[in-house]
C-alpha cells in the first residue's frame, strides 16, 4: 500500500472510529509501528488528526468534544508538569479550590504526603481522584446541577453555595486564552469561574501551551491583575513576550 492509500485509510478509520490505535493499524495495514506513527505525525502536521498516547483522535474542527477519559491523555506530559508547579504554590493548612479540568486533576497526584490541606471542588472526579490519593485530606463538594460532559456541579444552585465560601487558593482551566483574555464556552461554567476569581484569594489558571489562540466563544476575563496562568515550557518565545507585556509577569513556569 503506497504512502497516500495509507493516509486515506488511516483518515477513513478515523472518521468511523473516532479513535485509532497505531497498535492496531499496524496490523491493519500490514506495516510496522514505526510506520504507522510516521503517519500520524505526518498528518497532524495537516491538522488532520490529534496524536494521543498510542494513537490520535480527530481534532476539535472535526470531533468537537473529545471524551473525558481521551481528554486526559491529550498533552499529558505538559499537563504533569503544571501539576508539579501549581503544587508548589501550595501550602499545609490552605483551603484550596480545584476543578475538574483535565489539567488540574494533574495537581492531585503531587498532594499524596499533604497532612493539612482542604480541597473545595465542584467536581466529582476531583472528589473520586483524592480519596484514592490521600484518604487524609479534607474535601468539601459543592452541589448543584451536574454538567455530565465534566462530571461537575453548575447552576444557580452551585453559584449560591459558592458565594458563602472563601478559599485561599484557586486551580481551574479554561478552554482557551489569547492576547486578549481567559475565554470559555459554556454560560454556566463562565458564570461560576468568575465568582470563584471574586471569592479566592489567589487564582491560578492551568494552561497548557496547546490552548493559546483558542480563544472560545465567552469572555471569561481580561488580564486585570485577578489571577496568575501557570503554563508549560512549550508556549513559543513570540506568545510569551506578548503575554508578558500583557500580563505583567503572570506567567509562571
């Protein structure tokens, strides 16, 4: 099978399965892993597809949103280092908020000694995840409707308990962030973002370098000096110097 047979296929799986396994389509196709890998490489260059741990899914332009559990393996690398620098900004004793973001779920891991700690969420994957983590901690959730896509609370309900608490410290994503703001595509999800930057003392937003330029359909916030974006090193030279002018020295690596 010539090179571009190979492409087509590999695109007409893809499209049916919405994910493929370079495992698999090596045996598909008759060549070996490192074959198939070149191609996924060759043809996310074409914005065709997204590589993931052993395989690739279509991109946003085309599956508009990824499962959970294939979210948690996109930029999984870039996502545990932030996890590793958002832990270092936190202390014993902090009462802490955490969403159920992919990225931040990176946080839980590095809280497995923490003796003192409080963690706020309205999301029941960050509640399932630090049980299993550290049965020592202290977890507050908040209720309200569930957003199944996220497996977290909204609503009305959620934003009138979150008006009642002050935390010390905020760790929540977005799904996109350019030289002008913090964007978001949900109303509800926007509306409690915000109240948690209002009722936190400090707000840290985890960003990978894969979200810059994606800038969402919601104006979530503009760089005001309310929050901090704790970022990955692969943010291009260009992006960082027009952030930081922007910010004013936000960025933390």
């Amino acid at each position: 099978m010539f090179l571009q047979e190979r492409h087509h296929k590999i695109l007409e799986l893809l499209q049916t399965q919405k994910r493929i396994i370079v495992t698999d389509l090596s045996k598909q196709l008759h060549v070996s892993v490192d074959t198939i890998r070149r191609d996924l490489t060759q043809l996310e260059a074409q914005n065709l597809l997204i590589r993931t741990f052993g395989g690739a899914i279509l991109p946003n332009s085309l599956n508009t949103c990824p499962s959970f559990e294939i979210r948690k393996e996109l930029h999984k690398v870039d996502k545990e280092y932030i996890g590793k620098l958002a832990f270092n900004q936190i202390k014993e004793n902090d009462t802490v908020f955490i969403d159920g973001s992919t990225t931040s779920l990176s946080l839980l891991p590095y809280l497995e000694h923490m003796k003192k700690l409080t963690i706020v969420t309205n999301s029941i994957e960050v509640i399932s995840s630090a049980l299993e983590i550290n049965e020592g901690l202290n977890l507050y959730m908040i209720g309200g409707t569930i957003l199944n896509s996220i497996s977290s609370t909204i609503g009305n309900e959620a934003l009138l308990k979150l008006s009642e608490l002050r935390v010390d410290k905020a760790f929540i994503s977005t799904s996109g962030f350019n030289a002008e703001g913090l964007f978001g595509n949900d109303f509800n999800e926007v509306a409690f973002k915000k109240m948690l930057i209002k009722n936190s003392s400090l707000v840290y937003f985890l960003l990978d370098s894969s979200k810059y330029n994606k800038s969402g359909s919601i104006l979530l916030s503009k760089y005001d000096g309310s929050f901090k974006i704790i970022c990955d090193s692969k943010l291009s030279s260009a992006h960082k110097s027009e952030l930081e002018r922007i910010c004013q020295g936000i960025l933390i690596y």
